[in-house]
C-alpha cells in the first residue's frame, strides 16, 4: 500500500515519534471536490465553490487513541469532552476503515492549537507541492499534490497550560479547505443547495497515539492523490 499521511515528531533533532498511513476521503470531501469540478454558470464559468485546501486539524479522538488515561482525564475530558461531535460519540469510535459508522464529517474530539483566542485549525506552512510518482505493473504516472504542516510545541502550540504536564496525546487528524474557520472548534458548514452534506472537512485519518511533548516539532505530510 502507499502510504499518504506521514507524521515525524522530532525533540533536540531526535525522532521521538514516526507514522505512516492512508487517509479516507469523507462524504463531504467526495461533495466538496465534485464541486470544485463543476461550472455553476458555463457562460460565466463561475465555479461552483472555490475553496481550496488550507487547514489541519488535530485531535484526541478516533478509535485508535491508546492513552486513556490522559485523554479521558482531567482538564483534557473537560476541554474536550466526548460526544460534543455531530453524532454524539463515546469519544472514540471514528475509524479509518469504516467512515459510514457513525459517519465522519468532522473530527471526533478536535484540539485547539492555541488558545486566546481559541484557534482549532493549522494553517498549512507552505503551497502544494507536486510530486511525480510511477506504480508498477501496470506501470501509472500520476501527479500527487503534498500538503505539510507544522505543529511546534517548543512555541506552546498544543501544549500550553494545563497540558504542559501530560502533553497532547493526538490520535486523528483531518484536512479542510478555505471554507472552514480556524475559530471554530467543529466547522459543520452550511451546505450549498442542492447538497445537504455538511462539513469542511475533506479527508480524515486516525492512528495510534503520538504524545506531542514541550519541546518537541511535529511535522505532518499529506499527499493528495487520486
């Protein structure tokens, strides 16, 4: 399998933390990309939406979240309960695999990346940049849009107080495009008629737990193919 969501964590030029997966492209996304495609006036060539990807978002949630006993606890239970997502979960229970139950179109327990005010998305640190990738027998060259951005915690994003102690233990990680606020904690977006899916959300991917720590920088790479 390629793999299309890598996250290197890194502490006084070490690696601490490294993962490598394959995101969902959510409903709203496959919604969202239709319209991006599509001409609301052939005449005009206004396009149906505009926005392109911007953000990252993080959070404490999905299936795969291991460190309960911080997540679950304290300030972080909450600053960041379970089941203020639009389906009312556990806290746990979006999964890459299966984004039909309960349906993803947000994160399940997104984490503010600042606070003062509360700023919940990540703005990506650099334009696309386009690799060229070739896959073997048959071989198929396509062109891959690669999406990075930086969480830097020796700067307290993610890790100011209280959670200086514990650190964040992030577990999901979602991309959205321009239509979405970084002030908003869940970015459930009024959606373009006749669409009735929701959500800025395009993309969406959980893995086991990193610990982002004081002190350390997170990079994280995602590669947009299709």
């Amino acid at each position: 399998m390629r793999y299309n969501v890598h996250i290197v964590g890194r502490k006084n030029g070490k690696i601490i933390a490294e993962h490598h997966g394959h995101n969902i492209w959510v409903s709203s996304g496959r919604s969202h990309l239709a319209r991006l495609l599509t001409y609301l006036n052939i005449v005009t060539e206004a396009p149906v939406d505009g926005n392109r990807i911007k953000y990252m978002g993080f959070g404490i949630g999905g299936i795969l979240q291991s460190q309960l006993g911080i997540s679950d606890a304290g300030d972080y239970a909450t600053d960041y309960p379970a089941g203020a997502d639009p389906n009312a979960t556990t806290g746990h229970e979006y999964r890459t695999d299966r984004p039909y139950d309960p349906p993803i179109s947000t994160l399940e327990r997104p984490v503010r990346i600042s606070a003062g005010p509360d700023v919940w998305l990540k703005q990506l640190d650099i334009g696309a940049s386009f690799d060229s990738v070739t896959t073997a027998g048959p071989a198929t060259t396509f062109s891959v849009a690669v999406q990075r951005c930086i969480i830097d915690a020796t700067a307290g994003e993610m890790v100011f107080a209280p959670y200086d102690v514990a650190g964040m233990p992030i577990s999901e990680i979602g991309l959205f495009h321009a239509g979405a606020s970084p002030l908003s904690q869940f970015n459930v977006a009024t959606p373009i008629p006749p669409d009735t899916r929701t959500g800025t959300m395009i993309a969406y991917h959980t893995f086991d737990t990193m610990l982002i720590v004081p002190g350390s920088v997170f990079e994280f790479t995602w590669k947009v193919e299709f």
